[in-house]
C-alpha cells in the first residue's frame, strides 16, 4: 500500500501519544499497552504487543531488558510523562494473529524482591532502617527517604527479600513506599499524611464509566496477634466498634521479622486499622490522569453515582491502542475526605506559590 506522507511535507500527528522503549531503544509499530501500579502490594504488570515483522524484535531483547513507557497528551509535556518503568519477564513470538512480539514485564520493585537481605535493627529510626536495607543493592537510589522519620522500629532480618523486610518495618507504622518511575528513586510517605494529586475526574468531563463496585469481607480482621521473632515478641490490636457492629472476625498471623512486642503492637495496630471494615471500592476509567500515584487521595465529582470529594487511589493501570487512544483506569477507596480538607489544601498551596512567585 503506498503512503499517504508526501516527502518534504510536514505530518502532523495526533495528540494522544505513547511511546515504548526497551533499554532506550523506541519501538515501532507498538498496537497495545496495558500498564499497571498498585499501592504497596507488590509489583505492577505491563504488557505489550508490537507488530514484529520477521522477528527482528524477539531476536534482539531478552528477559530483563529495561521497559519505559511514556505517554502524553495535550495537557502534558511534549516528551510525555513517564508513566512506568520496569524490567521483560516474557518475551513471545506468535503468528496468530500477524507477526506480533508479546512483552510482559513487573514494575521496577520486583528487583528488590529478588535480592535477599539480613540484618537486625533496635529501636532504629524507620528512614535510617530503609536507607540501610537498600544499601545493599545499586538498581534505585533513595535520596527522597529521609534520613529520621522519627518511628522507632525493631527487625530481626534473615535472608529475606529487600521488598518484604521494608514492607515489614513500614507496616508498623502504615507508611507507603514506591519507586518513582521517571528517577527511579524510593519514595516514603506515611499514610496519615494526606497528599491529593494535581488530576481531578469530573462527570460530563473526562470520566468515562464506571467498570466495577465491590464489596468484600474476605480479608476484614478486627482482632488480631501478631507473633514476632520470639515468644515474647506478641502484639495485639482488637477493635471493638466493629467486633460490635460485625461479629469477631480474627487472626493470628506470624511475622518473623518483627524484633519486640512494641513493634508487633504497632504492626496490630496497622492491620486493624486497615481491614476492621469490609472493602468498598470503585473502578472508574477516564481520560489519561497523567499525573497521579497510588497512594494518593484524587477529587472525584461524580453525582450519578454519588462520588463528590476526596479518595484515595488503590490502583492505577494506563492502557492505549490506536482505535481507543490513552485510557486511565482506577480502583479508589471509598473512604471519602472531607471535601472542605481538600479546598484549605489547595488554598494553602496556592498561597505558597503566589508567595514564590512575587518573593513574599
């Protein structure tokens, strides 16, 4: 088929763009990208599909090669945003349906779950514990946690993963963590600490549809022992509002890296507060939200399915293909902010800014 660009004329493309590369190296012909980040559960997935005429991809990458993906629109940066990053699992090549190359990857935190850790923090500050945990390891660098978070925590580590004796010694305390995708740095941020995205979804503007409500008991615990490294090393947490609304609902769970009864209170604390009520979550998509994290609390005005205020993201999974272009799909918690919390928000950081702007 010929093309329909005229040499020496200028082609102007559309707005809605995504672009792949695999160890720096954009590819062509890409038809689909579905990426995914999910809120202190582990690594988010991505897979995507180039068309792959005579397997000149497939003979080129290998597992664990690079994955970036970039994705933009009018409201971004021409470059784009730098939605994910992380490392080939899988690379297929299939005839099914074309000459096509299929590439699944995990987000950048599964190359600390591939690297063992031992070691023993008392009473240690939880930002000096993290920055030493990840002194063993060179992929990421964590100049964004801060040296004293002012949480005591105490871990007995022995060859475990560096994802899981950081996610033990955070869960003390409820605090989130991540790699940035675009510095490849860990970040820290505990959960009481509110932190509302620059992205708004509003009905009649850029929310799509809602795709999904859930309401599940499978995990709601309000009673709990945390065993830790000894005998002496228990902790227990009941919350008796909802024993009394919902029944008892309790477990006792192990958890080896936990070093003394403060911490295993702490970490019972921690899991009460989370699952003491079943889970009530939305799935929404909506046009690219280009600029939030999991984690993060997103304003939501949705009146015919009585969304208005402030939720917190669960996950975030982007998608493009030509016929649909850069879709945003969500999973918030219910729990909503008060929206007045939200307005004071933006005022104080306006404030900020216009005191910036004119040397206040």
């Amino acid at each position: 088929m010929p093309s329909l660009e005229i040499p020496g004329s200028w082609v102007i493309k559309s707005w809605g763009d995504a672009v792949v590369s695999i160890n720096k190296l954009p590819l062509d012909r890409v038809q689909k990208i579905e990426v995914s980040r999910e809120l202190n559960t582990g690594s988010g997935t991505c897979s995507i599909t180039v068309s792959d005429p005579n397997r000149a991809y497939y003979d080129l990458f290998q597992a664990q090669d690079e994955i970036e993906v970039f994705m933009s629109t009018k409201t971004t940066p021409p470059i784009g945003v730098k939605v994910w990053g992380g490392y080939v699992d899988d690379v297929a090549f299939s005839i099914g349906s074309g000459e096509t190359l299929e590439l699944k990857g995990k987000e950048y935190m599964s190359r600390l779950s591939s690297q063992r850790y031992s070691g023993t923090f008392t009473n240690a500050d939880l930002g000096a514990a993290i920055r030493s945990i990840l002194s063993n390891q060179t992929d990421f660098t964590y100049e964004s946690v801060p040296e004293v978070m002012s949480y005591l925590v105490s871990a007995n580590i022995a060859n475990d993963m560096i994802y899981n004796a950081i996610k033990q010694i955070c869960d003390q305390y409820k605090v989130y963590f991540w790699i940035a995708p675009a510095t490849r740095d860990m970040n820290v941020r505990q959960a009481a600490n509110i932190v509302y995205t620059p992205d708004v979804i509003t009905e009649g503007d850029n929310l799509l549809r809602q795709t999904k409500v859930t309401k599940n008991s499978e995990f709601m615990t309000n009673d709990v022992v945390i065993q830790g490294a000894g005998a002496s090393t228990t902790g227990t947490a009941t919350d008796a509002s909802s024993v009394a609304n919902r029944g008892t609902f309790s477990r006792a769970i192990t958890v080896g890296n936990v070093g003394d009864a403060t911490s295993a209170g702490n970490f019972a604390q921690t899991v009460v507060g989370n699952r003491k009520d079943p889970l009530d979550a939305y799935e929404l998509e909506s046009l690219f939200l280009a600029y939030t994290d999991p984690g993060e609390y997103i304003y939501i005005s949705a009146p015919t399915i009585n969304l208005d205020g402030g939720y917190q993201v669960l996950t975030m999974k982007h998608s493009w293909s030509p016929s649909t272009g850069i879709r945003t799909a969500i999973q918030i918690n219910t729990k909503i902010i008060d929206t007045r919390l939200y307005l004071s928000d933006l005022e104080r950081r306006m404030k900020m800014v216009e005191k910036k702007a004119y040397g206040v």
